[in-house]
C-alpha cells in the first residue's frame, strides 16, 4: 500500500543532544571498580564518568549521516520519480531514517540515563531546543501557502493551515523527524523506566522489539488499509513514536550497554562491513522482486518494509565500525577539529538544505546527466548550507536555525591592571581548621 510517507525526499535526522559539553566526574568520586559492574545506570560495567567523554565516534557516524539524507534528497531531485537506477540508490539511502533515531536515543541515553533527572529542567532544555525550530522552521515552510491564503483574506483557512502542520510535521517533507524527536522526549522517563526494569534481559528486549517492528512495516506495507481513526493514523504513522519503536530502543540499549556495544564494533570491522553488504544486496534483491512483480520503482523502493530492518541494523553497525576505525586513528588537529564542527552543525544543515536544494538544482545545467548532477547539487547544497548555519550560529539566530544557543566569541585580551599574585591552596594539613564551617557552607 501507499502511505503519506511515499516521496522520494523522505528522510531523518538527529536532533541536536549535548556530546560537546566536557563532563567529568564529581571531584572525590570512587574509582570505578575492574570487575563487572552490577546492574544499575551505568553503561556497560564501566562508571559513568569514563563514559561522559566526547564521543569522537559519533561524531563520524553523525556526520555521515548527514551526508546520506543530503544525498536522499538530492538523488529525489536530479532524477526521474521513477528512475529505476535512482530509485535502486534511494532503496539503500533510507537507512538515514533508522540511523537518526538509533542515534536521537543513543545521545539521550549516553547524557541522561545514570544521572538524576529534574524532569521539568529536561523537557524545558529539550523542548526549547528542538522546539524552538520546529515551530520557526514550520511557518517558514508553510509561508508561501499561508501568505497566499492571507492575500485572499482567507484568515481562518490559514490558522487550520498553520494548525494542521504543526500537529503533523507535515509543513515540508523533512519536519516529521522533529514532531517524533519531540515525543521521544516526552516519552524518555517510560523509556528509561522500561531499560531499568528488564536489565538483565536486554536481549530479549531487542529480539520482542525487533519482531513488532518487522510485523508493523509488514502490516504498512502489504496490508489493507484500515478505516476510520486507525486509517487516519496510519496515513500519519511516519509522524509517530510507535513507527521506529525498535531503533529507539536498540539505541537506547546500545548506550546502556556503550562500551560493549562499541568494543565490539571495533574488534568486528571486517564482519560488519561483510554483513552490511549481504544485506545491502538482500535490499537490492527486494527491491528488483517487486518490480518485476510490477510495483513502480518508487513504490518498489518504499522506505516501509520489513528488509530495512536487517538493512538498518547492518548499516548502522558499520557507520559505528568506521567511527571506531576514525577514534583510533583521530589526532588532535585541524581533521579532527573540522569532524566536531560538522557534527556541531549537521542539525542545522538538516534544517536548512531543503530551502537551498531547489534553487541549487535550477542552476545545474539542465545536460549534466546523474550521477553527476546529484554529486554536484549534493556537495553545493552542502557547502552552502553549512555555510548559512555557521553564519548564525554567533548571531541570536542561532536557535532557530541550529538548534543550539548562541555560540558566544572567546574573551582573547587579558584583563589589564595589577595582577593579583597567586597564592598556592592550602593542603588538607595547613588548611586551618577555622575555615571548615565556612568552606563547608559555601559548598551547599
């Protein structure tokens, strides 16, 4: 069947999670114990303060990411809606959607899962930076209906307008990943709660979780549409929680369990690389079926159906095969430090690219066949979008655009006047005991 969700633009993101801020344990805190760790809110059986590094991994698999869902839209736009080599690449480019959600919990859960959570303080921070540009971005996307509407004096039309996009997320073809970004916060605390209370049977977590999800885009795919409400939220299912229920908690648990998860990786490269490629054809495979069952291409290439399971598992787990590869090779310098910008930015390229790729795509020249039409309009979308957020990112724009506060400029001139001169703190044996009350109270 046919959903709402059939375009060839279709695709996800991650929304914008904490990775960047440096974390380090309270000062006085135990070391972690060597042995295994007991059940509890830690990752793996390592202490939640080695694990509060800057992901250096995540950053590659964020930013390649990016690159794909760039690459989705732009093979949408420079080839025929049913090309049948176009579509045969937007078929593997659909793994972006599972990544993005793999990768919105797996944040959540890296940042938040061992610490104690003040939930009114999280949904504000959460809801205030997704939020913020979902609702800026909506009317952005909706103003040429909207203005045209209120040129007709057709105010009322507009408000249902306006109102319905921002229910569905369907002001433009990309904003339905913000709506279920937004449920995934509001959900969190039953998440987390769920991870809690089954540790000790994550696998058979992720096993229940994996079969729900194969026999729902079994159901989307080659069952009858249903009426009424279900018919209703069926055609909307890709702006639902319950529609990537499975990549949700497979990055839930991949965080709880990160050090495992991501050792894991790095000492299988050459088998995940391996199983990536088998299911990378059994996709193929799938798609060339059903159109010689006479499916459409793009029908054919629909990213609902149930062999993007085992494609999206596959193709995740080599996205963070090659994060391990680029954390073990990284060094300090002007790569690395251009990795964490992209990552930095790669929301807002999100948020951005779908208003430039049109006017990117009317000055290719109309003779430039794909593939190199889409690699050019991919890489100039790119350039050009990046360029837009890193331009607002130190302007009160930044918000909107990036998903991120203000970057405020670093205070480069030293302070004139005297300088007081520094005085060594006093040891545990020199400190005066008179001080304790007071160094006490001052700590509270």
């Amino acid at each position: 069947m046919t959903t709402a969700t059939s375009s060839p633009v279709r695709a996800a993101t991650e929304a914008p999670d904490a990775l960047h801020r440096p974390r380090t344990a309270p000062a006085g805190a135990e070391a972690a114990p060597t042995g295994p760790a007991e059940p509890g809110p830690l990752i793996g059986s390592t202490a939640a303060a080695s694990r509060r590094a800057h992901l250096h991994d995540v950053d590659l698999v964020r930013l390649l990411t990016f690159v794909a869902v760039v690459g989705v839209h732009t093979t949408g736009g420079t080839n025929p809606f049913q090309s049948v080599g176009g579509n045969a690449a937007l078929m593997l480019l659909h793994f972006t959607r599972e990544a993005f959600f793999f990768l919105t919990t797996f944040v959540l859960f890296h940042t938040h899962y061992d610490r104690p959570l003040a939930l009114g303080r999280f949904w504000r921070r959460r809801f205030l930076l997704v939020g913020v540009p979902y609702v800026v971005w909506t009317v952005a996307y909706a103003s040429p209906v909207l203005v045209r509407q209120l040129a007709d004096g057709q105010i009322s039309a507009s408000a249902r307008t306006l109102g319905y996009d921002l229910i569905t997320g369907d002001a433009w073809y990309h904003m339905y990943f913000l709506l279920v970004t937004l449920q995934v916060y509001l959900l969190y605390p039953l998440l987390a709660r769920l991870v809690r209370r089954t540790a000790g049977y994550h696998w058979q977590l992720l096993a229940g979780s994996a079969l729900l999800q194969i026999a729902t885009l079994a159901e989307v795919r080659y069952g009858r549409p249903w009426p009424g409400v279900a018919g209703i939220l069926e055609q909307h299912c890709h702006e639902l929680f319950a529609m990537y229920q499975f990549w949700l908690v497979a990055g839930a648990l991949a965080a709880v369990h990160g050090d495992r998860f991501r050792d894991w990786m790095s000492r299988h490269i050459v088998l995940t690389m391996l199983s990536a490629a088998l299911a990378a054809g059994a996709a193929e495979l799938c798609y060339t079926i059903a159109r010689h069952h006479g499916q459409a291409p793009f029908d054919a290439a629909s990213v609902f159906q149930p062999i993007m399971v085992p494609w999206g598992v596959t193709s995740i787990m080599a996205l963070f095969a090659l994060g391990a590869i680029w954390e073990h090779k990284r060094r300090p310098g002007r790569l690395d430090s251009l990795m964490r910008r992209g990552s930095e930015l790669s929301f807002g390229i999100y948020l951005v690219h779908p208003a430039i790729l049109p006017g990117v795509l009317a000055l290719l020249p109309r003779t430039l066949p794909p593939p190199w039409s889409t690699l050019s309009a991919m890489s100039a979308t790119l350039f050009l979008s990046a360029a837009v957020v890193a331009l607002c990112r130190p302007t009160p724009l930044s918000l909107a655009v990036s998903g991120r506060p203000r970057r405020r400029p670093r205070r480069t001139g030293a302070k004139t006047g005297p300088k007081r001169p520094s005085v060594p703190a006093p040891t545990a044996s020199t400190r005066p005991r008179s001080l304790a009350p007071a160094i006490r109270s001052s700590d509270q």
